[in-house]
C-alpha cells in the first residue's frame, strides 16, 4: 500500500545562468508584468549551466519519499539518455517507477535566471503528453492518496479516468492543475475536480478557474466545486485555506531568493504530506512553507 502515488510530468531541467538579462516592468489596464529581455541577434556567454531533473510529478514524488512516506511514481517515459537520467533519479530517491517507457523524447525544460532570481521556463512536454489508459498498471494502484500534477492532451484524459478509479477505490485526491489547465476554466477540469479532496493552486491559476473576485470569493467558489480543502499561495504574500469549518491564513517568512522553481510543487507535497501525518491544516501550512522556504534558497526543484 503506497501512502502516495504521483501522476504527473518528468523533465530534464537545464539552468542557464547568465549576467546579460535585463528585466523590463510593462503597465497596462491589466497590471504590471514583467519581462525578461535578450539583446537581439547576440551571442550570449552562459555563466554555468546545470542539469537536474524536474516536472510536477517527480518533484512531489521525490519531496513526499524524502518525508517518509512510501510513494510511486506514474508517468511516462521516452528513450535515451534523459529518460535514464530522471529514471535512476527516482529510483536513487526510492520511489517505486509505476511509470510506462514509449518512443519519444523526455520532457525538457530550459530555466532562464532573472535578476530578482524569479525565473523564465522554455517547457517541451515530450512524451509526458502521451500517457494512455494501457500504460497504467491498475493491479499495482494500491494507495492512500493519488497527486495528480498537470497533464496535457492525451494524459490529461488518462487522468480524468484515473480520477473516476480513485472515486471507485476510495483513494483520495489531491490536485495541483498549472496555468496551462487552469485557463481552460472550470468546466473542463470538472471531471477531476469534482472528485478532489485536496486542490492546490497558486492566486493566478484560482483566477483563471474561477475569475477575479477576493480571496474569500476564490476560496469560497473553488471549494463549490467539490474539493474538501483548498489551498491558494501568492508567492512570498500571505496563503489562505479553507476546509469545511474555518478559512486560515498565513505569511510565508522571508528569505533570500536563490531560485523559486519547484517552490509550489515542495509546497503541495509537504502540505499533503502534513495531512497524512497528523490532519491538521495548521501544521500541514507549517511544513509546506518550509519545504517552499527551503527549496527557493537553492538552485534546483529538489534541492
């Protein structure tokens, strides 16, 4: 019996370190973004260059082992030497490899560091896209909880029937959909959502579901849609949950940035992780924060 199995994606993560970024702020009737900015047709000197392995499926699987807790891993895997790569990444961090192998390419990302070290991903999902209903091995699927992190196309239908399988089983759900999902709206998620337990998202994607309205608004629309607790974090400003009896707040505290990918994966991993161990939303936000605080001072979704 796993205590977690995480569905999701796993990419190679190359970081590009570099000096000769520049951050451009935009303001318009939206708000205010910013850019990262190249000078055009120039040849960039990279500072250094670091490969590690990453997609929100091996983050939380790895984040969930190194708890404690007995995880397996679905996903899918190409051929070549990336896909060995994450392989022996998991199976070194002892994570049992539910995953299936196809042709095709690994998921690849490319990390572009800015100078508040926020970050810029350059995503290619591969073979992640490509997960199918034979691919999954339901005699195996034997556990407490499923994670389901964001899949895209093919998979993402691989995880509405697995959605309807943990409903079946009496495995619980806990959800972490991007923006790539989230601005899909509310509707096309239904079918998973409506069988969470646990939803996690950041502010960002809890407007894109739901619409822009207050915190409250958010919380309290989110959870019309069927999850038992929902989470919502907005970077280094306050995070708000809610459950069936009270709305909870708290201030993340403050640290020097190195590096914010992985950040919200070791967040919803540990937060799940914190409910496991003791049901409690109080010290589940405590071990959330401070995986999350711990992972943005290092470079790496891991480390």
């Amino acid at each position: 019996m796993y205590d977690v199995i995480t569905v999701g994606s796993a990419t190679v993560d190359v970081f590009a370190k570099t000096h000769f970024s520049e951050l451009i702020k935009i303001i318009d009737p939206k708000g205010e973004t910013d850019l990262l900015a190249f000078p055009s047709g120039a040849k960039i000197l990279i500072d250094e260059l670091e490969f590690t392995t990453g997609g929100g499926g091996t983050n939380t699987a790895v984040a969930l082992s190194r708890l404690g807790h007995k995880v397996g891993f679905i996903g899918k895997l190409g051929t070549g030497t990336n896909s060995d790569f994450i392989h022996k990444n998991l199976k070194k961090e002892k994570i049992d490899l539910l995953c299936a192998h196809g042709k095709g390419h690994a998921g690849y990302s490319v990390i572009l560091d800015t100078l508040e070290h926020d970050r810029t991903i350059l995503v290619h999902k591969g073979i992640n896209d490509e997960l199918k209903l034979e691919d999954i091995p339901y005699k195996k699927l034997k556990a407490k909880w499923f994670y389901f992190g964001a899949m895209m196309k093919e998979a993402f239908h691989t995880l509405e029937k697995l959605a309807e399988f943990a409903q079946q089983n009496k495995i619980k759900i806990a959800f972490n959909p991007s923006t790539y999902l989230a601005e899909k709206g509310s509707r096309h998620l239904g079918h998973i959502i409506s069988r969470t337990e646990l939803l996690v998202l950041n502010k960002e994607e809890a407007c894109l579901l739901v619409g822009n309205d207050s915190i409250e608004g958010l919380l309290l629309k989110l959870k019309g849609l069927g999850p038992k607790i929902v989470v919502i974090t907005d970077g280094k400003n306050d995070l708000y949950v809610i459950d069936s009896k009270f709305i909870y707040s708290a201030k993340p505290p403050f640290v020097k940035i190195v590096d914010t990918t992985g950040a919200g994966d070791a967040f919803a991993a540990s937060f799940l992780s914190g409910l496991i161990r003791k049901n409690s939303i109080e010290f589940a936000i405590k071990l959330g924060m401070a995986n999350a605080m711990s992972v943005i001072t290092h470079y790496g979704a891991k480390n």
